[in-house]
C-alpha cells in the first residue's frame, strides 16, 4: 500500500515546491515522518536525493521560460555546494529532538516574513545590483550549512532570503531552482555510507517527484503571480510547523 500512497503524495508535494522551486525535500521531510522511517538514516538521504531531482525538473522547465537570474544562480550555486556537506557533519553532535525543534522555528520565522513580502510587482524586472548579489552570497554560505544540517536542501530558505534581498518571488524561485540542485547532491553522499534505502520506493517517488516538479514549474511559470506565489509558500510553511509541533509535543 505504501508503495502506491507515498508516491503520490510525492506527486503533489513535487508539484507544490515545484512551482516555488525549492526541490521537494523541505515537505517531504516531515510527510515521510509521518509513515515511520528514521530521519537521519531513512528520511535525510530519500529527501535530499528526490530534492536534487526535483530541484533539476524545475530548473529545466524556469530556464526554457527564460525567468532565471544566472548572474545570481552560478555564485550562490558554487556556494551552497561546497558549504552543505559541512552541515552534514554537524549533524552527529545533535540530538534529532533538537533538529526537529530548530526545523520548526526556522518554518515559522519564514512563514510571518512571507506571509508580508516586500513590493511583489511582476509587471516590472526588479534592478538586482552586484552588492545585492554579494550580500546573497553571504547569507547563502550561512543557509548552506544550517540546510545540509537538517538534511532539508537549502531551497526553503533560500527564496524567502531571495524576495527579502529585492528579487519578486517568481524571479527567486525559478532562480533558487538551480541553486538547489548540486548542493542537494552534495549533502546526499555524505549520507550514503550509513544511508538504509528501500529501493523500489526510490525508483517510484525518484519517478512521480521529478514528473510533479516539472508541471508545477511549468503551471507557476504561465499563471501564478509573485504575490500569490509568496503566500502559497507561507501557508505551506506554516502548516507543516504546525504538523510537526503535535508530532514533537505527542512523542514527548
């Protein structure tokens, strides 16, 4: 039975984080928790390896829409996949209790910050200047690490970052969407070694996740507006804080 519903929840989730283009592993991560698997062993390597993939659909189908900021993408791109695995190591001293608690609150802390945006006028390219890009780089080196760390990819927060620098939402997304994948890749093989997959459930959410991912990049590209977009992602964002914080308070 799991090998039909987990698929498809995979579908939708990819869908969703397609369109904002994050890579799926920010959703994922807690819906998976909800079935059972571990998170360090189980989740954190399925997660990061179906966000890579679904980081690459959306990118592919941003750029042929021609709406990615490359002069932004490459940098931050070389950044955040050096940095990530980095995160990964840090995550041997810490308790999964407390990854799970700093996962909520960085959730909510996005979910208020997107839920009011800055200007989000789609009829006019913002004017990104180089320091905007510098600052991005900074913070991307800080969102790097924290993300390899709590095996999530750094998709979830770099947008926000992203519209918070000046960049409207759809702009950021589709340009997040190459600055997610090698870094996605990155933290995934410092996982492997101890990393325990089922591989036909590999095999079939690699599948349903990349096809979701493609057509919500593609639905985002030709209908949905920035500020419409910013909201979709606040929404998301805070209900699953919410999902996880019954989860935390209930396990104790």
């Amino acid at each position: 039975m799991l090998y039909v519903v987990i698929p498809i929840l995979l579908f939708m989730l990819s869908f969703l984080s397609g369109m904002m283009g994050l890579g799926v592993a920010f959703i994922a991560t807690p819906v998976l928790g909800l079935f059972g698997f571990e998170l360090k062993h189980e989740i954190m390597p399925l997660a990061l390896w179906l966000n890579g993939l679904t980081a690459i659909a959306s990118a592919v189908a941003f750029s042929r829409a021609k709406m990615v900021d490359w002069r932004t993408a490459v940098p931050l791109l070389l950044i955040t996949t050096l940095v990530a695995p980095l995160g990964v190591w840090l995550l041997r001293f810490v308790p999964t209790t407390s990854i799970w608690w700093i996962y909520v609150a960085v959730l909510v802390f996005l979910a208020v910050r997107m839920a009011f945006p800055p200007g989000q006028d789609d009829r006019h390219a913002p004017v990104i200047s180089d320091a905007t890009r510098v600052k991005g780089g900074a913070l991307c080196a800080v969102i790097g690490v924290f993300a390899g760390f709590l095996g999530v990819g750094p998709g979830f927060l770099l947008m926000p970052t992203l519209v918070l620098l000046g960049y409207t939402a759809r702009l950021a997304a589709a340009t997040n969407s190459v600055i997610v994948t090698l870094p996605s890749f990155s933290a995934f093989l410092f996982h492997l070694s101890d990393a325990k997959f089922d591989w036909l459930m590999l095999i079939l959410t690699s599948i349903t996740a990349v096809i979701g991912a493609q057509l919500g990049a593609r639905f985002m590209a030709k209908r949905v507006k920035s500020l419409t977009l910013t909201r979709v992602f606040a929404s998301a964002l805070l209900l699953l804080a919410i999902q996880r914080i019954y989860l935390l308070l209930a396990h104790g």
